[in-house]
C-alpha cells in the first residue's frame, strides 16, 4: 500500500515488548509514533527514540476519561477532525492495542478480583481504546484498529485460563467490530503471536494471589497446571520468536491492500492453531448428525 503523508500511530504500552518493537518498526520509516507509558521515566526514554516523531503520553487504558482524552490529543495534535496540525497530518491511522499482562494461575485457583483485573486491563482497556478512537475513524471513513491478542486466544492452556478467556473474549469483540465497520472503510486486524522473548515472562506477567494459599490444588493439578507453569518458566527467555521480526511481519500485514483479519505470529502459534482447528472440525463431523437433529421436524 502506498500513502501520501506519513501515517500517526497511537499504540498503547510501548515501553518494551511488542509495542516497544512496532513502534521502533514505525518510526524507524519515518511515520509519527504516540506511544502510550505508565511513567514519566519511560515516557522519556520513548521520546528520546525519535524526537520528532515520538510522543508519549502517559495512560491507564483502565481510565476510561483517560483514554478519550489521550485519542482526542493525539487527534488535534495530528491535524485530525478540528485539530490544529501539530506534528501530524490528518488524525489517528492505526491504533494498536498491545497493552496488557498475563495472568498465571489454575481457573480453580484464581481469585475472581484477579480475574476481574486480568479483564480490566486486557477487555475492557482495549475495548475503550477502540470506542475513544472510532469516532474519528468514522468521521474520516478510514483507520485500522489492531488488537495484539495471542495464540491463547485460539487455544486454551492450563494455568492460563483467564489471561486466554480474556483474550478469547478480545477475539470475540474484534471479530464482530471488524463486520461493523468495514462498510465504514475501517480496518480491523488481530495478532496472535506465540512464544516471542517479550517482556511477557517479566513485568507483563502476574502470578494469582491465590495459587499458593491450597496444597490440595497444588498437589491435584500438578501434572496439568503445574507442568504448565514449570514450563512457562523454563521457557521465559529462551522463546523463538524475535519481536523485531514481528514488527516487521506486522507492518507488511498493515501495508497490504486487503490485511488479514487475523495475523498468527510464529511456528508455535501456526501449529497450535491448525492442531485446534482439526480437531474442532472433526468433532463437527462425528457430532453432526446430533448436532443437526435438534431443529424442528415439519
């Protein structure tokens, strides 16, 4: 796809991982970055990464009074609908949203106020992103939301239970926002990396308060749960997918004519989601003569 002016980005959660990598992607072609940080110190070392093109404005995406204030300064700033140019040229292009953290426990063991934040962040924090920017997308009848989810929104893994419903969740919202607004020319995309050495084994992962409180879950879930964390573990570091290379696949996916709805990241992510997507089809055909005897007879 070719362009007549640099794009403007907003992405959230730009201090390292994948949102680190796509804006460093972005600015890097010349294209104007607002990168969203929790502190002043990161805020200021985003800018410093190109002054001239990188904003950082500092958000909560649980604020939701935040998050509309923030789209609606990146909108004057950029020249958008009754802004005053800035370093811009017509608005918020892409919205990228990456923000977010993954939540490690059993179902059984997770607390439901840590479910409930885990939804906070990854649902909800996203959710009012897309609504704090759509307004401008429709009134130009243009723009491309993209939603990092992940390969756990495809397919469910023990002691990921919630981190994956929230991101099934995610994937549920986006596919449905996606036929809402492509008659708006709006385009809607999702990522779904795999294993990538982000920051996804450090700061971006939170362990349930509550699954070291039973010995007796401990102990019954081990070889499921507690293989699972021992693996996340063990693997923290040592993935195979480079973000930077994942940047690169993300702009190429943006950049085409018709960009795809989903954008798996990664070997794992690919084998992963063929293995689940066999194995749904074929319970549909062992189960179809059930499955279908349910409608009313004439």
């Amino acid at each position: 796809m070719t362009t007549t002016r640099p794009r403007t980005w907003l992405i959230t959660g730009v201090s390292s991982g994948f949102g680190r990598a796509l804006a460093q992607a972005a600015l890097d072609r010349g294209e104007r970055v607002w990168g969203t940080v929790r502190s002043e110190a990161d805020a200021d070392a985003f800018r410093a990464l190109a002054p001239d093109l990188a904003r950082a404005p500092i958000l909560d995406v649980t604020d939701e009074t935040a998050a509309h204030r923030v789209a609606a300064a990146v909108e004057a700033d950029s020249g958008g609908m009754g802004g005053g140019g800035g370093i811009g040229g017509g608005g918020i292009d892409i919205l990228v949203n990456n923000a977010g953290y993954g939540l490690v426990g059993g179902v059984e063991e997770t607390s439901l106020a840590d479910a409930r934040a885990q939804f906070e962040v990854n649902v909800f924090g996203a959710l009012a992103m897309m609504q704090a920017v759509l307004p401008y997308m429709r009134g130009r009848r243009a723009g491309h939301i993209v939603n990092i989810t992940s390969v756990s929104g495809l397919v469910g893994w023990p002691s990921l239970g919630l981190y994956s419903g929230s991101k099934f969740a995610l994937e549920g919202i986006t596919e449905t926002l996606a036929q809402e607004v492509a008659p708006l020319g709006i385009k809607v995309t999702m990522v779904e990396p795999g294993g990538f050495r982000t920051d996804f084994a450090g700061r971006s992962r939170k362990r349930s308060a509550a699954d070291t409180d039973r010995p007796d879950l401990a102990a019954d879930y081990d070889a499921t749960v507690g293989a699972c964390k021992r693996i996340l573990a063990s693997h923290a570091g040592q993935e195979r997918g480079d973000p930077a290379r994942a940047a690169l696949a993300i702009l190429k996916a943006l950049d085409a004519e018709t960009p795809p709805l989903r954008l798996l990241l990664g070997e794992d992510a690919v084998g992963y989601a063929t293995m689940k997507l066999t194995r749904q089809l074929a319970d549909i055909e062992a189960w179809r003569a059930v499955s279908v005897d349910t409608d009313f007879q004439a």
